[in-house]
C-alpha cells in the first residue's frame, strides 16, 4: 500500500511538471493530438505580431496541435475579400473545423448591413459542420464618433445584429482590450498609430481566441514563441514581458470564462 501511494504522487509530480514545460523547452508533447484545422480571414488586425501563428503555438503547446492557416489583406473589408477569387478558392476546396472572420474595423460600425450581406456572401461557402466565429474588434479614438449610441461594445452590440439568427460566435477581443485598459492604463496595446495591436495588444487577442475556441486558460502559456526562417534560423513571432504577461492572460480568462 505504502508503494501505491507513493507511485501516485510520483505520477501527479510528473503531471504537474509537464503542462508547465513551454514549446520553446521542448517541442513536442505526449498528450493527444487534436489537429483541428483553423482558417482566419481578416486584415491587419488579424496578421500583426503573426497573430494566427502565436494562437497555433499556443494550442502546440497544451498539446492540441491545431493546423492554422489566415488569408489577410491589410484594409481589407468583408466586400474586399469576398472578390478575392484566393479566397474563394481555398474555402470551396478546404475544409476547416473553425474559421474566424474579421470585417474592417468601422464597418460594423458605419455600415451594418454591409457587413451582413458580405458576410452571408463569404459563409454561403461555408459548410454547416464548420464553427465559424466573429472577431470582434476594438474601439479606438479615431473612430469613437461612430458610437452615436454611447455604448460600452459598439463593435461587439453591431456584430450580434448582424449575425442574429445564425450559429456564429462572437469572439470578444474588443471586449478584452476596454476591460484591459480600464484595469491597466499604464500599459499599451496599440501601436504608435493608435489603433493597430502592438505585441500586448496582439497576444491578448491569441489568448483570447486560444481559450474561447479550446474552453482552456490562458494562465501560464509562454510569454513567447518561436519559429524557423528559411534559413533555420529561430524567428520569434512576439514577446510580451513578464510584467504585464500574467495581467493579459487573467483579462483573457476573465472575458472568457
């Protein structure tokens, strides 16, 4: 009995020290793997700071190994991507577990209906057994004179509009980056111009699609991650610091969860 209990907490230890090990320390893991296969679409909101590349090293290292793919074009609204016949391609001979799809930041916002026509347009191509999800943005000052309402999401209140009677989710990323900056004005996360993601600003919004796709915390993931250039070089995809690390997760997993 005395050699069962301590085989037990030999296992638990064991455990316990594995999901604290980073890609970076490792790369790989014993647990089962996933492979669901993700496609973004979306502008430089989405691709800043590699965005989709940061969300797969993410799953790599719980151990989910997702296969992330994104079609960007910076500027991009949903009526300038469904043109693209790349982008129609790839969604009328791939298949993807999950897509996540990002209008233009005032669209939603100046132009509803817009949004909801292109966005039936681009998910008409969409199989049914395909989650799809709806990257909510965020406020920023050059475009608060949209918000004739005065409410706390706009972006996030016109997208629920808009795909009101459908099976796609909203992501909440504008709702992480306002609770984010009321709780720590001290820190940034938008660039110099006020309005796209610097490495903060992006890896709060992997975190959050990260736990909201995985149902799984963001606490304790790496601050960074890594990958190989053409020449086998290791390239990081971001770094965030330690000081404000574990503050972007806990928004994250309070938004989420």
């Amino acid at each position: 009995m005395k050699f069962l209990k301590y085989l037990t907490i030999l296992v638990f230890i064991s455990c316990s020290n594995a999901t604290e090990l980073s890609t970076e320390d490792t790369g790989s893991f014993p647990f089962e793997i996933i492979n669901e296969k993700i496609l973004f679409i979306g502008n430089s909101f989405t691709f800043y700071w590699n965005l989709p590349s940061q969300v797969e090293k993410m799953s790599i290292e719980r151990g989910l190994n997702w296969d992330v793919k994104h079609f960007t074009v910076p500027s991009a609204t949903l009526e300038i991507l469904w043109n693209n016949p790349d982008l129609k391609s790839i969604l009328e001979t791939e298949t993807f577990d999950h897509i996540i799809i990002q209008e233009h930041s005032t669209r939603p916002l100046t132009d509803p209906n817009e949004t909801e026509f292109y966005f039936g347009q681009i998910t008409s191509l969409i199989p049914g057994t395909t989650q799809v999800h709806f990257f909510s943005t965020w406020m920023y000052e050059s475009i608060e004179q949209f918000n004739i309402n005065n409410e706390e999401y706009p972006i996030e209140e016109s997208i629920k509009e808009i795909i009101d009677g459908t099976a796609t989710r909203i992501i909440p990323v504008g709702r992480a980056f306002r609770l984010f900056n009321d709780k720590y004005p001290e820190y940034n996360l938008l660039m110099e111009d006020n309005k796209h993601p610097n490495s903060n600003g992006s890896y709060l919004a992997s975190c959050i699609i990260f736990s909201h796709i995985s149902s799984q915390s963001s606490l304790n993931l790496s601050k960074r991650y890594k990958g190989l250039d053409n020449k086998g070089v290791d390239i990081y995809y971001s770094i965030v610091e330690d000081e404000v690390l574990t503050f972007l997760q806990q928004i994250s997993d309070e938004v989420i969860f």
